[in-house]
C-alpha cells in the first residue's frame, strides 16, 4: 500500500492586527497559524472538527507548545507546513514549521496534541473507529 | 415607581496584545471593550446572553459603530459606561462612552442593536415577555 | 483620462477561532476582515499604510460601522468588496460589503474613515501631497 | 535578606469573544491569559515590558507551552498564577497554573521563556545590569 505524505502547506499572510508595538507579530497568533495548518491538513485529509463532530466526537487541544526563532513583520508571507505525527495513544498529534515564504528560513516550530471525547465531555481511551479507519487507509497501522 | 439609572460602568485595562504597531490600542478591539461594558450591564440587570439563552431567545447584534476620538495606549485604563437605550421596536440598543480612567477625557462613543430571535434563528417581532416584564418593572413602558 | 473602477475583492475563509458559542462568526471579527479587504485595496492601488508611514503620515480609522445581515458560520468562505469613497474632506473612506462566496447573498455591509496624522500626531487639515497626486492619477478630482 | 516570594495572582474573566463554537474558551486564548498574569507580575516587581523598553531592552518571547486540563466556560471566572523561575542563563522564565476561581480545580499550566535584544534586534548573552540588580534584590542570584 502507498502510504501518502500526511502533510499540508499553508500561506499565511500576517495581518496589520496581528502586529504588536514592538512592529512583529504577536507571539499569541502563531497557535492561530497552526490551527489554519491543522485546518487545512483536516479538510485535506477528511479529519477536521466537523468530520468528528459529526461523528459525535469533540477533538479539544490538550497541549501545545511553540518554539520562536524569528519574528514575522507586517507584510510579511509565511508558510505553514502541518505533519501529522503517528502515535499509538488515543490522540491527535501535530507538528507544525512555519517559514518564511520567500527566504525559506525557520520562523517557528509547534506541536500540538488532541484527544477524543464524546458528547458528555467523557475521555476516549480508544481510538474512534472512524479515525481507526483512516490510520488504516493512510497505513499508519502495522500489519495493515 | 423610581427609575433606576440603566447605566454601568466598567475598568478596561489595555492589554499588550491589544496595542498595534503604531503603539496604539488597534481599532477593532474596541468592539470587545464595547462587549465587555453590554456583558457588565446585562449581569448587573438580569438580561445578559444566558438569560435570554435559557429562554431560547438569541440576541444577536445587527448594528455596531464607534467613533474614535483619542487613541489609548499599552498601560492605559480607561472606563467603559454602557447606557440602556429604550426603544419601541423589538430591539436592545446601548450607547457606549469609552474614557481615561483618570483624565476623563473621551476616548471612543459607540452604539450596538441586538434583535430577538428563536432558536431556529426566525426573527421576533415583538418583545418575549421575558423582556416585557423587564421594561416594565424599570419603568420603561409609559403607562406603568 | 480612464478611471480605474476602485474596488477590490477578497476570498475571507472563517476560521475555527472566530466562530463564538451561537456557532457564527462573532460579530467583532468582522471588523478584521474588512480590514482584510482595505488592505488588499492598498497593497493593489498604491495606497495601503506602509505607502503613508514612509511619508511620515499616520492614517488611524476615526469611524467604523457594521450592518450585519445573516450570520457566516465555520467552514464558510465569503467575499469582501471594498470600495473606496471619493470624499471632498481630508479623509479616506471606504464601504465594504461582505457576501456569501457561493449564494452572492449579503451578509453584511459596513464604511470606514481614517483620517490623516503627521509622526506627532497632529491631525492634517488638507490631503497629504502624495495622496492628492493618487487622486488625481485615478480621476478623482474635478478639472483633472 | 528577605526573599519575597516571586509571585503574582490575576483574576481572569472569560469574555464571551473568547469561547468558541464547543461552548469552552477557545485553546489560543490562554496564552493571552498567561500574558495577563506575565504583565501583573511584570507591574507589581518592576519588571514589565516598558521597564526594559525604557531602557533600550526588547523581551520578546521564545518559547511557550500550555498544558490544558479543564475546560472554562462562558462567564468562568479564574485565576493565573504568575511564578518567575529562577534560571541561570540570560533569559525570564515563567510558569503560570489557570484555576477556577471557585473550586480552585487547576484548568491548565504552562510557561514561557523570553531572551532579551538590544534595538538591533540582536541577542544579549549577558543579563543587561538592569536585571541583574533587580534578581541580587530579590536573592534570586548566590552569594548576595
């Protein structure tokens, strides 16, 4: 089976309100370009929120982290690239590099982690069977 | 019957995440110092978003301005007064005066309607009783 | 002299983080993505903020307003045209209206006015030179 | 010498622009809360973004992490606790812990680290004499 490469690429174009005083993006605006990534890769690969919720399935950020090598100015393109990390607990796992779109250089680096849970906000401990699917077809599963 | 002042006033103090690049608080956030000031009446006087949500009645704004007369700037404080506007149709209006904490000077003014919908989003053309109820016991339906 | 019909329009996609516990887009983010709108108006006719800081002008927004029509919800795309305003005082404007990107319907309309500072913040009675001259490139004042 | 105990309180109320369409603040706003407790941290010892402004010093953040436990819903209040560690290299370091008010359940926890530029943009590997005095007046450095 050809696996597929579980990964998106996602202009961004920094806003005027995104910039603070300091003339740069906001380092709070980064975890908003790393949800347009994962947004993207969701919509791309058929697991977004409304694939789950539709399901009845909430998928909640429980962690995120982003490391920051240089600052973004008004204007500036970047790209966002969102792979998707292949992890045997029952969760979602991210990992995001946005660069400059020109340059090429290292802007940041992210991650981020999802788990699943039903209606009444309980805990999955196992992996939905729709999204056990998918693991399959994009053979991320051994022996499969 | 004494009419209560339907006015409140709320502390806003300016966040870093807030403040652009020309140093100055960006404009659009002062559409949520606006919401911030409804949120501060609405608690104080019993028809915020949940009171009319456990009712199945939506209050979505349909109208918003501000005009700018003074920037504010990272650090600043500055006082939101929120005004009760009564009006005949099935509407909630405010009037908003955004000042300098300590030098009164004036900021921003601004006004916001909000219409009455059900939860299938249909609009309602009268006042739900909820709110009838509510205009009367502050005095504002003549005859009562 | 042909006048270039001054009018741009931009694809907004509704993202996650601007969608508020109704499910619809919360009414402050619509101030972004006209802004969204006035800065591709800019960046494509010369006249966006860089254009005015290099000359040492300010241009802060002095007046906003928003009429909201139907709600966006996630996932939808809309289009913002913005059109600019040919107006005799020393300002600039701009209306916007916001359609739904398939169904063309109307989900919002709204103007904005910025005035003009120099570096000290001190308001600019008359057009700033640079601009007088883009207004007169584009046919927008009488005897040209 | 005394050492006060190097830490703040901030209490927090979630605004209704924050949450989002699954009825619980939206992840990215944490990081807006986090800077809420850095900021009064920041006032209350001395050292906030325009102490170090003043004094030709950017601090811009590097690095940033959240961990979410519990979610908040609309009208939530909560407390961030604002702790500065005590790290030997040239950088601020801080961990925050979210709370409910109320039932003092933790929501989340995480922290932040910030290095310090000269107006060049360009990398201090020192602490500047600013700081150093201020960490020697708190006991945070051995030997004073």
């Amino acid at each position: 089976m050809k696996k597929r490469d579980l990964v998106t690429k996602t202009l961004i174009q920094v806003r005027f309100s995104e910039v603070d005083s300091m003339g740069i993006v906001w380092h709070g605006n980064y975890i908003k370009y790393f949800e347009d990534g994962r947004e993207e890769f969701g919509n791309k690969f058929g697991i977004n929120y409304l694939d789950f919720r539709n399901r009845g399935i909430l998928i909640p950020i429980v962690k995120i982290g982003c490391d920051y090598k240089r600052p973004l100015i008004y204007g500036d393109f970047a790209v966002v690239e969102t792979r998707f990390v292949n992890c045997e607990a029952a969760k979602i796992q991210y990992e995001y590099t946005l660069s400059h779109h020109k340059t090429h250089e290292i802007v940041a680096t992210g991650s981020s982690t999802q788990v699943f849970l039903n209606l009444n906000r309980e805990l999955l401990l196992d992996f939905p069977p729709f999204f056990l699917e998918w693991k399959k077809r994009n053979g991320l599963i051994a022996g499969h």
